[in-house]
C-alpha cells in the first residue's frame, strides 16, 4: 500500500494537518463548532474526507472496497497516518462506519449510527448532500469498477445475476452450440452423395451457392446465439464502454481465423489461393468445440465470482483478499482449459478428425482462453484490458497474412522468411497458437493484478425490473 503519493494524496495530507478542508470549515469562526478542532487543525479531518470521497463511501459494501478505491486515488498508509490511522484499511473502515449507505436508488439513507471516537458527529451534511465533492465516481477518478452505474439497484455479485438457475439461461447457454451443429449437419447433408438422401435430409441440388448460403445464415445465427449468451447470466458484462464495443470484432476476426485461417495461410504460402474457384476449408471441430465451450465457461465465471465474493467477506485486508484470488483465477483458468481440451478431442473424434498434429489442438484451446480471460474482466468491470488483449492477438494474426502478401512484391521476399520458417517447423497453426496464445498470458497477468482488487468483486449493477440488458 506504499505506493507514491499522487496530487489527491498531496491534498489528503494537506486536509489532515489543518490546512484543507471545505469552504465552511476554512471560514468558521473560533466560535463556530466547525471550528473546533477534533484532532488535529482547524476541522475534522476525516470529515472533509467524507466529504471529498462522498461518492466511493456511499456506495460501497464493505471497507475493502474504500481501501482500494482510496489506492487507486493515490491514498498510501503514510496518508492515512495523518489521519491518526495506522493503515489505509483502518482509515477505510472509519469511513464506511460514519458515512450514510446509499439506497437502491442511488441517494444516500439515514446516516449511519455515531462516528469513531474522536470524531464528531456520523453524517455531516457535507457527506450526505451537495457539495464539490459530490459529483459521481467516475469525476472523482476513481475506476469505473470501484462505482456502480448512477440510480442503479445492487443486484449481487458480479458473474451471477441474470436468473442463472432459470431454464432460459441455461437454453441460451446452449444455443450456439445447437446452431453450429445444425449448421454442421445442413451442410454435410448437402455435400453428401445423391444417393445417401433420406427422407430426414432429402436430397438438394449442392450447387455452391446453396451450400455458400446455407454457411452464411448458420454464421449469422451463431454469432447472434453467442450475443444473446453474453448478454445475461455469469457472462454479462458490468461496463459497457469503447472497449466493450470494439472486442466484438476482435472476437469475430480470431474466432474466424481459428475456423478459416490454417487454409488460408496454407494457400498463401502455395502462392495461392486461386480465386474464384479456390473452395474454403473450414475446420470445423474448432467451430463446434468454441461454440459449446459458452456453457462451460459461464460455469466457471460464475464460480469465480461465487468464491470472490466469499474471499471479500472473510478477508481482513486488501493484500490477504488478493492472496486469495490470486489462485482461484488460476484454478478457474486451468479447469475452463480442461474442459475445452475435452470439447476439443471429443469433438474432432466424432467428426473423424482426431488425428489431427498437435498445434491443431494447442491453438483453439489458445484461443478459447484467451476469449474467456477477455470476457472474464469484461464482467468484473475492465472492458478496455479486455479488449486489447483481443486486438493484440488479432493485430499479429493479420500481421502474419500482410507479411506473406508482402513478400510477393520484388525485393520484400525476406519479409517473409519467419513465416515460412514456423510454419514448415510447426505448421499453420502454429500462428495462432502464439497469438492467442501471448495475448491470453497477457490477459493472465493483468488479471492477477486487476482481479485481486476488491472493486473488481463489487456488487454488479442492473437496472430496474423489466429494463432491457445493454
């Protein structure tokens, strides 16, 4: 907790030696009971630090939670000892005691019983109304994870609302593995011999273009089941900002190469591929095995965010809580990559591809970890790591394919030596497994940073009964 002071705690400390405080407190007069001094200066130090953090304290659910947004604003233990405190969670834990709780609808309550001792008086009207210092988190600086949405009810823990134990969740989860098998079986049933018709899949005229349109709405249909999915459930984001929206084409470009990009590499490297006629080669247990990979990892999601919140409750101090988290995201990680590993093989032994090299393997199991850290911080409030760590690993991908066109120019073949070099050593599917592959270690120890905070854990924010889920 030894962290620099910033400006804020330039300003705190200022506050705790006398020298702060708000317009009132600086003006009274020595007759003036904010004038007398509580602990040390010309008014209540932590009072006018109620005062400045109004927004964090009011909402929060625990010291935990003030601690951290108090780090983040560059609050250390030696700013918290000019508030006569020892640390910053003790100095948190006299805020959460002496200022109001805020309702569901986003106002602060009754103040709450009296303050610590040696300060005067619960709740100031400095701490439950207007003021400076009154504006949302957000304008205060905190992270958007540290501050619920404005007017928004607490609805639980993050990764776990939505009515997850209801038939429709579960059938949403289940959806876009449905569609990719139907999407699977339409079209081998129309690239099947004339005389395989049965009357289940009666025989239809397999001109490319049949089978180009029956791909493409399967496609659409997929990709909408996924949004749905996410939308509701362990997997609904908290936050839905500039990142949040941009990681959908991330998501749509390296899910994508995973299905389509070995064929294509392959044909480019063979100075192809010979369009119009060149046929696209689909892997299609990589399709199948993502799609059903949705189920398990709201289960996991859901788990991680169950014992969090657990970790947060039994927890003394910010670093025993990251103690804490730190292996459950771990674990969560390695039991998700478990269970798609299984998907994986089970899916490539029923589609009669299981004898498939190693990197076929390694590079979706990359990738569907890399999908399920992104959305992992996405719902714990950190849309935009999230969303760079996908574009990283879509940026290299597309990467690769430019430097193989490049090469083709006069003088630039050297440019691509170091495709063609991992390639021949490990195949085309060794691209993606170091894309996806860096990009989810990436992720991982972001995580391990942004994820042992207690804001990330925070009650997740939904809106009022019947309002439609961004």
């Amino acid at each position: 907790m030894n962290a620099p002071e910033g400006g804020s705690a330039r300003a705190l400390r200022d506050v705790g030696e006398g020298r702060g405080g708000t317009g009132t407190e600086r003006d009274a007069g020595p007759e003036s009971p904010v004038g007398r001094p509580a602990r040390r200066g010309s008014a209540d130090p932590v009072r006018a630090l109620m005062h400045r953090h109004r927004a964090l304290c009011a909402h929060a659910v625990d010291a935990l939670e003030i601690a951290a947004g108090l780090e983040a604003h560059g609050v250390t233990d030696r700013t918290a000892a000019r508030f006569r405190h020892r640390d910053v969670f003790s100095l948190a834990e006299e805020l959460y005691a002496r200022v109001p709780r805020a309702d569901q609808n986003g106002t602060a309550g009754a103040p709450a019983g009296g303050g610590s001792a040696g300060a005067p008086g619960g709740g100031s009207a400095a701490v439950r109304g207007t003021g400076p210092a009154g504006g949302s988190g957000a304008a205060e600086g905190y992270p958007e994870a540290c501050i619920p949405a404005a007017g928004a009810a607490r609805a639980g823990v993050p990764g776990t609302g939505g009515g997850w134990g209801g038939r429709c969740a579960a059938v949403l989860l289940l959806l876009p593995g449905a569609l990719t098998i139907a999407t699977v079986a339409a079209l081998a049933a129309l690239t099947s011999p004339p005389g395989a018709a049965t009357p289940a899949l009666p025989a239809v005229p397999a001109t490319p273009a049949v089978r180009t349109a029956v791909g493409a709405v399967g496609v659409v249909l997929v990709v909408l089941a996924v949004r749905l999915a996410v939308r509701s459930g362990p997997l609904r984001a908290r936050h839905h900002g500039t990142g949040a929206r941009t990681a959908g084409l991330w998501v749509c470009w390296t899910a994508g190469y995973a299905v389509y990009g070995d064929w294509l590499l392959g044909q480019l490297l063979a100075g192809g591929p010979d369009l119009p006629s060149a046929t696209p080669r689909a892997d299609v247990a990589t399709a199948v095995a993502l799609s059903l990979a949705v189920l398990p990892a709201a289960g996991c999601a859901r788990w991680f965010a169950l014992r969090g919140r657990r970790a947060l409750a039994a927890s003394r101090g910010l670093e025993e809580f990251a103690a804490r988290v730190r292996p459950l995201l771990l674990g969560v990680t390695l039991l998700f990559l478990g269970a798609l590993t299984a998907l994986l093989l089970g899916a490539r032994a029923a589609l009669g591809s299981h004898g498939a090299p190693a990197p076929a393997v390694v590079a979706p199991a990359a990738l569907g970890v890399l999908l399920f850290l992104a959305r992992l911080l996405a719902v714990h409030g950190f849309p935009r790591a999230a969303a760079t760590g996908l574009a990283c690993a879509a940026a290299l991908e597309a990467l690769v394919t430019a430097l193989v066109l490049i090469a083709r120019l006069p003088g630039l073949t050297p440019l691509g030596l170091p495709v063609e070099t991992l390639t021949t050593a490990a195949g085309p599917a060794a691209v993606p497994v170091v894309a996806a592959g860096v990009a989810a270690l990436g992720l991982l120890g972001y995580g391990l940073r942004a994820l042992t905070g207690a804001c990330a854990h925070s009650p997740a924010p939904t809106g009022p009964a019947g309002t439609p889920r961004p």
